[in-house]
C-alpha cells in the first residue's frame, strides 16, 4: 500500500533540506514548486493567462516568465497575489493528481512525499494521509531569505507575512518537524518519523 505524505514549511522554513533528506531515505519526492516552474513554462495556458493579467512586463523578451518581477509586483499586493494563485493552482492541483496516479501505478514504492509550501492554502490534505510541518523561527527564515534571494529584510518580511502564518499551520499538522537548531538535529527527526511510517 502506498502512503502518502504531505510535507509542509513556510518559506526558507528548511522544507527542501527535510524533502532530500527524505530522498536519501527512499521516499518518492513530488517536487509542488518544480510543477508550478512547469505549468508556466512557454507555451503553457497558465502562462498566456499569466501575461493576459499582469501584462508582457512580466514576461522575458525570450517568452519566459521573469518570476523576480511578478513576484515584486504580487507580494506587494495581497489582491494580486490572490490573482495570481486563482490562475496558477488549478494547473498545479493537476499536475500533482496526475503524478501521484502515475506512481501508484508504476512504482512499488510506500511512501511517497508531496513536498508542497501551499499544502493547506491550497486545500491539498485531502490528498495526503499525514501533514509533516518544518517549523522555524521568523527571524531565521528572514535572515535565510535575505542570503538566498538577496532581497531587502523588509521584502523578505513581506514574502513571509503573505502567507499563512506559522501557529496556524500547526493545527493542520500530525508531526512538526522543529528546524531551529543544526542539520544533525533535524536529521534525527525524520530518521524517527520514517522509521515509524515503514514499521
């Protein structure tokens, strides 16, 4: 029987390093973010729907989306991120539903992990059997955002605020996984909660 598990964080949360952590271990990763790169790739309906919206200012002269724009323009504006999320997570939800029926069909894998940032804003727990939430502090996850993205403190304060704030995620999640201290920490953490899912 497979299971399936979904994986949770806000934004430079450690999310990532929980899921190739996971991988290491033999989980099946659904990557949500690399199908959101894939649904607006050229040519895509979501991207002509992206353009029609928010304009060719969004949009490279290659044809490719120039995700550092759009993401300016809509974490700065609540209605327009909700704009955004309207035209792009019904092309997401799908492609997740197609991935996951293709591994149940195709793999004798157990568990597979849906490794999605938007796991309870996007109403997915339906799909998944338990949530696994990576836990940090804000300010870790601004300094984080500040080095990966070279953004303003005051940009990376934004990103974070835009989305469901942490102490509510936390009443949607069966494990939270506690990212505050060093990678051996964490480790541990999954290693026992792994163990416990192929028991």
């Amino acid at each position: 029987m497979v299971r399936i598990i979904g994986l949770t964080g806000g934004i430079a949360s450690g999310k990532s390093t929980v899921s190739s952590i996971l991988r290491g271990l033999g989980a099946i990763i659904i990557d949500a973010d690399e199908l959101a790169r894939k649904i607006v790739e050229q040519d895509r309906p979501a991207l002509a729907e992206i353009e029609r919206v928010f304009g060719k200012e969004v949009i490279f002269e290659d044809g490719n989306l120039n995700r550092k724009k759009l993401g300016t323009i809509v974490f700065n504006n609540q209605s327009l991120l909700k704009k955004l999320n309207e035209i792009t997570h019904p092309y997401i939800i799908k492609e997740i539903i197609d991935v996951i029926n293709w591994y149940k069909k195709t793999s004798t894998n157990r568990v597979i992990i849906l490794d999605a940032a938007l796991l309870i804003e996007m109403d997915l727990i339906y799909l998944v059997e338990e949530v696994w939430l990576v836990s940090v502090p804000k300010e870790v996850q601004i300094n984080r955002l500040i080095q990966r993205e070279n953004i303003s403190a005051d940009d990376a304060e934004k990103r974070i605020d835009a989305q469901m704030p942490l102490d509510e995620k936390k009443q949607y999640a069966h494990i939270i996984i506690d990212n505050s201290k060093d990678v051996d920490y964490l480790k541990e953490q999954v290693e026992q909660n792994w163990s416990r899912l192929i028991e």
